[in-house]
C-alpha cells in the first residue's frame, strides 16, 4: 500500500495523510505504518554482517545486536525509510547506520498504542451506535435519517433517540445527528456539557453545573417543562423526561399518562427512562419503576443491581457479577439477553445491546433494520 516516501518537499506528514502501509503478521497481529515518513531508530549498533550469522547456535527468532558498530561506536541502526529515500529502504529489514547524536529531520520513532476497545454502547430505536477508548463513534442499523452516521471527532458520552443521536465530545460540546424533524438536532445549543439524552424527538442535556436544557418537539412539556436547580443525571424518554438532583431525587415532567411523571419519593443513585415507564437503583441497588406498565416494564425483579436501562415496554438490568436480567415484553425476544458477563448495558426500543468481559458487543431483540446485528 501507499506509503510516504520520495517527497521533495522535504518534511514529514502525519501518517494519517497516507493510505496506511500494513505488515502482517501471524495469529492475526498487523504492524501500522512500519515504513516511509521518517526512518525508525533501533536501540542495535550497526554491523552490516551481524545478523546473518547471530541465529546460528541458537533458535533465537530475535536476536541481540552487536556489541559495537563496526564503522563508529556509537552508530545505531536505522530501518524503514523515510520521505527523503526511493522505494528501496522501505522494509524493515533494510538496515541503515546514523549517529543518534545528529539531529535531522527525516529520523525519528513509530509509537505503537493497543487496539481501541468499546467503553460505552447505545441502543436506539432503529439504530446502535459505541464509544471506544479513543472517543469514536461507530453506528448501525437504519440509516434513513442519517442517524447511523454520526460526525467525526472524539467524545465521551453518547444517547440515541428514536431516529436520531446526540453525544457529548471532548471540549464538552454537542453534536446531534439523524432526524431533525422537530429541531431535536439544529437547535442543539451551544455551551460546555456533560450529559446528553435523546428521547423520541427531543433531547435534554447537562452542563458542568448541573444545569438541565432541552430542546426539540415540546408538545407534552418535554422541553419547557424541566425543572431548575442542580442536578447529576436527566435522561430523555419518548414524550417524557426526568431528571436526578444533587441529594438523590428525582423530578420528571413531560407527558402524564400511565403517572409516566410520577417517580417514587425514595432517594436513587441512577435511573433510565423508556417510553411511558422509567425505572431507577435505590438504596442496596433495588430496583423501583413506574409509569406505564401494560406488559410487565415497570414490574422489576428483586435483588441487587448496578446499572438499569428502559427500553419502550421492557426494561433490562445488570447486577454486581455483570449478569443481566430483562422483563417487560418479549415480543421481539428483547427479554432474551445473552449469558455471560458484562460491563455497560442498553436498552433501545425493541432491543438491546451490551458489552461483554472481553469488550465485544453483543446485541440482541428486533433485527429488522440491522441494529442487533453488530458490524
């Protein structure tokens, strides 16, 4: 593949400029712009013969250089070539000399980083979508509203609506993407955040102070109707919205039917909201829901949990060893969540997604669009 080499401009470029040079290795591993662009230092001295008798007593697959370079003692071997060379250096195994001592600027070194893994995952109505550990963004499912193609960039938090997306990047400013049919995306206001949520067609966020903002389609008082002060958590549901303050409590407004509003006086560590029913962690990680329960939603089972997500008529939880329980309705098997450990849990509408102990995401439920068939 094109690599960078033979440029007479006469300096170097960052290696995402280039199609990127790869070197295959076996089981599976692949070394990342191995040539061209700057010749690679090596700890070794040089000595043009050494390698060629070095595995001759022993099995060694990788050997240790010379003791000394044969042409100065401090000359260290370089290899890969650079902008400044033709095609000829541009393997690894091309060995050159320098002295380390000389600056220039076609030398230097290749920094190797682990594979990105999946630290967050989202379940919408027709689409997925994950955060990996570099911030990016990677969707499936229904496109049809571009909700499956999120912007460039990095971020750390991620929600998705119903056909469309919103997340949080690294300055803390948003980006929302998808169906804007309601404003839910071109009216995304300006600012530093921390949270998002997106609902059916409205979406609310949290700025560093606690402070909640909606926007988007307001016909129930979703978005007029959130409360002042300060608070940790707000999540968006389909036509409803609650939000979690500063000692434990929980305010909702938005849409009244099935008490969608009505959350219990406890105090709660977290919460989800979902189509007309949310559910929260109480004290010891019991599980309390209310709103609309016509299949089963907002009827938990007992026990301990750490993380609760609502889907639109099931729930899902995850308990202390990483196992998962659903219930509401199974009409699509989204109550049939895989066995196993895991990390991070989603419920979207008739689905739902997790990331599993070795940071591979699992997805589950209705398929119809592609989005719990995961890329």
């Amino acid at each position: 593949m094109p690599v960078h080499y033979d440029d007479p401009s006469g300096e170097v470029v960052n290696v995402e400029s280039f199609e990127t040079g790869v070197t295959a290795w076996d089981d599976g591993v692949v070394l990342w712009q191995m040539a061209g662009n700057a010749d690679e230092w090596v700890a070794d001295y040089y000595d043009e013969d050494h390698y060629q008798w070095a595995n001759e007593n022993d099995d060694n697959t990788d050997p240790v250089g010379p003791d000394t370079s044969v042409y100065d003692e401090q000359y260290r071997v370089t290899r890969g070539g650079s902008f400044a060379n033709d095609e000829n250096p541009l393997r690894v195994s091309f060995r050159c000399y320098a002295d380390p001592y000389l600056r220039g600027n076609a030398r230097g070194f290749r920094c190797a980083s682990s594979p990105p893994v999946v630290v967050q995952v989202e379940a919408g109505g027709r689409h997925s979508c994950t955060i990996d550990s570099y911030g990016l963004l990677d969707c499936w499912g229904d496109d049809s509203y571009d909700q499956s193609s999120p912007p460039g960039g990095t971020f750390d938090d991620i929600d998705l609506g119903e056909v469309h997306g919103c997340a949080v990047d690294g300055g803390g400013e948003l980006a929302c993407w998808g169906d804007d049919t309601s404003g839910q995306v071109s009216d995304t206001p300006a600012g530093s955040f921390v949270q998002v949520s997106a609902g059916y067609d409205h979406s609310c966020a949290l700025d560093a102070a606690g402070t909640i903002l909606c926007w988007g389609d307001d016909t129930y008082g979703q978005v007029s109707g959130a409360p002042s002060g300060s608070f940790v958590q707000v999540e968006a549901g389909d036509w409803h919205a609650c939000a979690l303050d500063t000692h434990g409590l929980i305010s909702c407004w938005g849409i009244t039917t099935d008490e969608a509003t009505t959350p219990a006086s406890d105090s709660f560590a977290s919460f989800d909201t979902g189509h007309l029913h949310s559910c929260a962690l109480g004290g010891h990680g019991a599980l309390q829901c209310w709103g609309g329960d016509d299949d089963g939603e907002a009827s938990p089972p007992e026990g301990s949990f750490t993380q609760v997500t609502a889907g639109q008529t099931h729930s899902c939880a995850m308990d202390a060893h990483g196992t998962i329980d659903c219930w509401g309705s199974d009409y699509y098997d989204q109550d049939a969540a895989p066995d196993g450990t895991f990390t991070d849990i989603s419920a979207g509408a008739y689905h739902g997604c997790a990331i599993d102990g070795s940071g591979t995401v699992q997805c589950w439920g209705w398929n119809f669009y592609g989005q719990s068939t995961v890329p």
